[in-house]
C-alpha cells in the first residue's frame, strides 16, 4: 500500500482471508463491495494512502455477512483472488474474478495499513517479502 | 437551396436534370466571376449541390429504364401472392439540429499567432432521389461545435430508407483566384486528393487543377463537369442513417471521417454526431380510409348498430356521427384504437344482412373490449379489411414511427443569420429555465443550497470527492408531502424527519440542468425507455436553445438525477434511518399525475427517461447500507443481502461507467 510505484514489484505484509460464499436464492455473495480498479479515478479512494494507487479495496462490509464472519476489514486492499493477481485490474473484471460462479470459496490476500504497522513495530524496520 | 419535387415519371426526372444542369451553369458563372471569399464559397457550394443532385436523377433515370426492362421480363411463378405486391406507406422523414462537436487539441486554444486556420463547412443530405444542403457555416478554433440550424425535410421516403449525410469542408484562408494558389497548398491538395480520391465520387466531380487524379476510380461522369478555379469542398465525414434511428429525441450518431491532418480541409471531429431524426409516415398523418360503417359494442344490445363515418388514420379509428363532422372538426363520437396490439379478424356471416363483420378487440387496462363493425355491402367490408391490413403492414414496417406522431417544424422561410456566433459546447453547459421569474427562481436555489448545506453539515458527510452539483427539488401541487414512488417501496409520505427536503416547495421550480454525466448517459440508453407505450408525448415544446442532452426540460418539470444525488441520498437514508424502510426521495417525485408502474411513464419527456429510471431504481432500497460517500449508484441491500436484477444492475453499471467522476462500487 505504500511505497508503491507503477511498474515496480510490490512488497507488502498481507493476510490470507478465506471467504465462504454464502448463497442467496440463486446468487453466491460475499457481503462486501468493492472500489477501485485501474479505469478508475484513484483520487477518489478514501481508503488508500498513495492516491495514484488504483487497486481493489474493500468499501464496505455487509455486517454479518461471509466477509464479516472471515475478518475482512473496511479499506482493505485486495492484491490476490484464489491465486489471481487484483493489482492490475479493471473494476468490472475484479468484480468478475470474485464472482465466479464455480467457486464457493474465494481466498484473498489483502493488506491494510494496520499490518504493515504492527509488522514494522515489531520486526523493527524489515519485514518479511511477500 | 432547398429545390425538392415528388418523384415522378420519366419526364420530369428529365426537367429536373435540366433544370439543374442550368442552376450549376449559373453557380460556375458566379464563382468564376465573384471576387469576395464568402461568395465564392457559397457559389462552390452550390455547384457542388447541384453535382450531386445530377448525379442522383441520372442514377434515377437509369434505374427507372432498367426497371422497365424488367417489366418484360415473365415473373418467376414462385412469387408469393397479394402480400408481395403489399408497400409500406411513405412518409416524411426530418432530420433537424444537426450538431457536431469539435475535438480542438489544447496547443490550438492557445496558439494565438498566426491566422485562425477557419474551413468553411456545409452538410449535405440525401434520401432517395431527394437530396438538400444546408447553410454554410465557417469553423474556426474557436468554435467546439459545428452546429446547423437546418430543418430538412424529405417528404417521400419509405420505411427501409437510408439517408447518407456527408459533411464538406473547405479550407478558408487562402486566395482562390486563379494561379494564385500557393505551392504548398496546392501539393497538398494533390497528395491528399491522391490518397482519397479512389474513394470519393466528390472528389472525382471537382477535379483540382494540380491533382493527379481526376476521375478516381469512380464511375465515369455522364457530363463534363466545370473545371473552374475557385474553393472546392472536400469530403470530410459521412455516415448513414435508417429507421432505427429515427427517435423523438436527440441522438448521438458515428460518424465516419476521411481525410487526416495533413489535408487542407481537416478539421478535428470528435468523431460523432447529434440531430434530430425525426418520422412522420403518412398512415400517420393522412385518412387511409374512410367511409360509412354500423358500429355496436360487444356485450351491448344486439340489434343497436350506430351508424356513423369512420376514419382510419394514425393509431385510430375515429367514427363521426355524419361525414360533414370530418371537416368541421367536431370530436368523434368515439375513438377505436388500432395499434400495435389491435386485433381484427373477420367473423361469421351475419344471417340477417348475410355480410362478414369485421371484429376489432382491443387491450383497455386488463380488460377486452370488442368493437363489432358493419358495412352495407360486401366490397365494402372487403375493402375495410385490406385497408386494415395495409395499415397494420405500415405499422410493421415503420415500427417506432408509429407508436405515436413525431413532430415536424416545417423549415421557417429563411431567416437572416443570428448575429451572436455560436459558442455552445456540448459539454460545458449548465441552464437554468424557468418560467416563473427569475429573481424568485434564483432566491430559492440559493435558500435550498443553504439548506442542504446545513443538512449535510449535520450529518458530518463532506465526502472530498463528492460533486458539489445542485439538484433541484421540483414538485408539483400541494405543499404536503409528496407521495414517492418507486418501483418496490410502498407509497409512503416523506418522513418528517426532514423538514428541509421533504415538501420543499410547493411552487414549480425551475429546471436546473446538470453536466455531462447525464448527457452521454442519456443518449445511450435512450433506446431502453422508447419501447415504453405512453412515453412520447409530441405535444411537448422542444426547447430548441437548449442542448437537449444536457437539459431534461419536460414541461412535467422532470429533473435529471445524476449519481451524486443518489449517493447523497443513500448516505442520507444510511445514516438516519438504516432500517427505518419507508424513508422515500422527495426530490424526485414524477408528477402529479396519477403515478403508475415505471411502464407507462406517460408524462416524461423521452430525455429524462433515462434519468428518472436511475433514480427509481435507485431508491428501490429500504433499507439501505451505503457506505458513507458511496455515491456510485450502488445496488441496495435489501433484507438481508439482495442483488438487484442483472438487468438494472448492468444499466446502472454502464452509466456509472460512463460518469468518469465517479468512483465505481460493487457489491460481491
């Protein structure tokens, strides 16, 4: 989330988020929106740091839903779908990428602000590479 | 120049070949005789309208002697029966507020050295065998749009028409007179003249002086055209249009662009185009049939036949007491509707008179109601049945010209040029109109504006991102509070939780237009509402100054909601009253009339349609979750999770695609 540079390779402290899909008459939901995408206007994402970036964030958590229930948080940035990069994505397509409808489960690698801190506290400076 | 005459035989094909094989004579005269650039401009015009139209009658006399040749020819014996020989009626197609705007690059805005770099610009239109140009208008960089003020009609088309339009263009700076014409110009009309002119059969009329290719590879000139030194006009973009873009409304058409920059006559199109396209096809406007007939009513008394004159014309069956009525323009005595969704058929010989009835069955509200119709004699009733017959074969085939009649303006004789230049763009544009006056209309925005503003100061919402648009507050009649509809919520008065919004004011307010977002969604989406039945309504005034994309000013006061106000709302609605279900938009209340299904949005003008769609769709939620500055037109969260219909979620989702100053949210 930080430190990002386009182009660059990304180095980031990520947690792995197993989301069940839950199902809904016909529709499989994860309960949580999403903003951003790289044909979006990144200067309009509250919840990322560098304003260039143009990833995938969490915008929202239906309360109690299969996001909720797995510990994703509002502003998380999305870097992985079931093994899918999200860095470089459209919205359209990331929305796809999470709403297959074969998959029950979608495991995400995301990264918030927080991680990286309490990483950084606490190893001092370094951190492990993704 | 607007010399049109019916289609007719072979002779006058030939007067007219004559007739304007003189007019070109007179424009080669003038144009080798007049001095001043304008004129010379408007004579090049003329001599290249004249062309074309030559060309067009001689193609004509050409089909017309082939098709006689054919005639003699035996007809094959597979040839279906009556409804082969059957033709759609014809009818009057009008194309008007032709506009296409500009794509200057930024370097030029600023570049104030030099000459203005100005082209002098004309369309021509053709349909059938008709063919019209219009005014001249001369193009410079400060201009973003090209805009003709011209209506043109074209009074004989049929339903598969195609109407080729071709934007000319000519470079202005230069001096034309002969030998004159500077090197650099003139090789660059030679290379450019040489790149294209395989193409264009224009360019193959005018051959320049310095061009390598006179005749192109098109087809080879019946006359020898005029080579006189003077500006020619060349190519710059053309496109096609038929009947599935004729619509009450202003539309955005491709245009198709030769030429490039090197060409003296380039000019940066955006590479679209808006007009009105407009269709009025005669089984619409012209009696198809009259004549005298018995009418009763299914369900009525038996024996009561009423006598009475019926005349088909448009989508109805108009039956007059007496015949005289007709002229005297007194009402029906009643009205049977034939459409789209009319069924006739024939039923049993009557025993007593021994002649078929005719049976019409219509759909009024759930209910059938059948109209038993009559006639004194056999042949009469014959000739009712083909006339309905053809009439439904009009409808077929003229298809969305004849859910209702579209207003013509009949070109105004010529009026002198407007003496302010157009400095319109499409997409800068914000009016106001009102027809209260203006002073009270101005205090209200601003009362309303700090209104708002308090409200959303108390709610802690200052979302960086969120446009600072106005939205008008617009209803109608009382000042209680309005009764909201949407498709799903329940009708419910506003909450008086919110004094400042809810009954507004009770006076009719003024349109106020918003930007761009709505303009191109508008125009895309516009065919998704034109299938709507009740949703034309001619009788509307068309507000010609403004740009019709941008301002959705039906006189029904429907405001175009953008997607700001959605969100705004669904933050209001989220953080007061999650749960609360029954809060309702009172900003966007469609009419006093008595609301319906989004089906029948009879009093909407066709431009808001779209708008008002985004907006019921959007407040379909009860209760809503939308993160605070969500102001995507996100689905609604209904109980617990629902996903909208794909089909309002894919419609939200291209127009929230198109408004580039959104930031995109979905719900997975």
């Amino acid at each position: 989330m930080s430190n990002f540079m386009p182009g660059q390779p990304l180095v980031a402290v990520v947690q792995r988020i197993e989301i069940k899909k839950l199902r809904q008459g016909e529709n499989l939901i994860l309960g949580f929106s999403i903003g951003g995408g790289i044909d979006q206007d990144p200067g309009q994402n509250p919840f990322s740091d560098d304003k260039a970036d143009k990833g995938i964030y969490v915008t929202r958590i239906t309360p109690g839903g299969p996001a909720d229930a797995a510990n994703l948080r509002m502003g998380d940035k999305i870097m992985q779908v079931n093994g899918y990069d999200m860095t470089m994505m459209t919205h359209d397509q990331a929305r796809k990428r999470l709403t297959q409808k074969k998959e029950d489960v979608v495991r995400l690698l995301v990264t918030r602000k927080s991680l990286e801190e309490a990483v950084k506290t606490s190893m001092g400076g370094c951190y492990p590479r993704q | 120049m607007y010399s049109s005459f019916p289609l007719l035989p072979d002779s006058d094909i030939q007067k007219k070949i004559d007739h304007e094989i003189r007019m070109r004579d007179g424009a080669c005269k003038l144009l080798a005789a007049c001095s001043q650039k304008d004129q010379a401009l408007e004579a090049s015009k003329s001599l290249q309208t004249c062309s074309t139209r030559i060309m067009a009658y001689m193609s004509e006399l050409q089909r017309m002697k082939e098709a006689q040749v054919m005639k003699k020819v035996p007809r094959r014996s597979s040839d279906a029966g009556p409804m082969d020989d059957r033709r759609p009626c014809k009818g009057k197609v009008a194309i008007s507020d032709l506009r296409i705007p500009l794509m200057w690059k930024d370097t030029e805005y600023f570049k104030n050295k030099g000459e203005l770099h100005r082209c002098a610009v004309f369309c021509l239109l053709q349909l059938g065998g008709e063919i019209f140009d219009t005014d001249m208008v001369i193009v410079d960089r400060t201009l973003t749009d090209i805009c003709f003020d011209n209506t043109i009609v074209f009074s004989e088309a049929n339903p598969g028409f195609e109407m080729r339009v071709e934007l000319y263009s000519c470079c202005s700076e230069d001096d034309y007179s002969a030998g004159n014409t500077p090197r650099k110009l003139a090789s660059k009309l030679s290379s450019s003249l040489g790149r294209s002119a395989g193409k264009k059969l224009r360019a193959a009329m005018d051959p320049g002086p310095c061009s390598p290719v006179s005749n192109g590879g098109a087809t080879p000139l019946l006359l020898p055209v005029p080579s006189v030194p003077g500006p020619k006009y060349h190519l710059l973009a053309h496109t096609t249009m038929s009947l599935t873009h004729i619509q009450d409304s202003f539309r955005t058409h491709d245009l198709t662009i030769s030429g490039n920059e090197e060409c003296s006559y380039w000019l940066p199109l955006y590479g679209s185009m808006c007009c009105r396209l407009a269709a009025q096809p005669h089984c619409m406007t012209q009696q198809m049939m009259s004549g005298c007939l018995k009418v009763k009513q299914l369900g009525g008394d038996p024996q009561s036949w009423t006598k009475v004159y019926g005349v088909l014309k448009g989508t109805s069956l108009f039956c007059y007491h007496r015949q005289e009525d007709v002229e005297a323009n007194v009402e029906p005595a009643f009205t049977i509707a034939i459409n789209k969704e009319t069924r006739i058929r024939a039923s049993e010989k009557d025993p007593q008179s021994k002649v078929q009835n005719i049976c019409i069955s219509n759909q009024y509200g759930g209910e059938e109601v059948t109209h038993t119709l009559t006639t004194d004699s056999r042949d009469d009733t014959h000739r009712w049945m083909e006339a309905f017959w053809q009439h439904f074969y009009d409808m077929s085939q003229w298809k969305q010209c004849c859910d209702d009649l579209m207003k013509i303006e009949l070109p105004s004789p010529r009026k002198p040029t407007p003496v302010t230049p157009k400095q319109g763009s499409l997409y800068h544009e914000m009016v106001i109109e009102s027809s209260d006056d203006l002073s009270s209309t101005v205090s209200d925005i601003l009362a309303r504006r700090m209104r708002e503003l308090e409200l959303r100061s108390q709610l802690g919402t200052s979302p960086t991102w969120m446009s600072s648009l106005f939205e008008e507050n617009n209803p109608k009649g009382a000042g209680r509070p309005r009764p909201c509809t949407s498709r799903f919520s329940g009708h419910s008065p506003c909450t008086p939780h919110r004094p400042p919004r809810s009954p507004a004011s009770p006076h009719r307010c003024p349109q106020l237009s918003l930007l761009s977002s709505d303009a191109s969604l508008t125009s895309d989406s516009d065919s998704h509402c034109s299938t709507s039945p009740c949703s034309h309504r001619h009788g509307w005034p068309d507000p010609s100054s403004n740009f019709s994309l941008l301002s959705s000013s039906s006189p029904s006061r429907m405001r175009p909601r953008t997607l700001s106000l959605d969100a705004k709302l669904s933050t209001l609605r989220g953080r007061g009253f999650r749960g609360g279900g029954t809060f309702q938009c009172s900003c966007q209340p469609p009419s006093s009339s008595p609301l319906t299904p989004i089906s029948s949005r009879s009093p909407l003008s066709q431009r808001s349609t779209q708008t008002t769609l985004s907006c019921s769709s959007s407040t379909s939620s009860n209760s809503s979750s939308n993160s605070e500055g969500s102001h995507s037109p996100e689905s609604s969260e209904g109980a617990p999770f629902s996903r909208p219909s794909p089909a309002r979620r894919s419609l939200r989702n291209l127009r929230a695609r198109l408004d580039p100053r959104n930031w995109l949210q979905s719900q997975v």
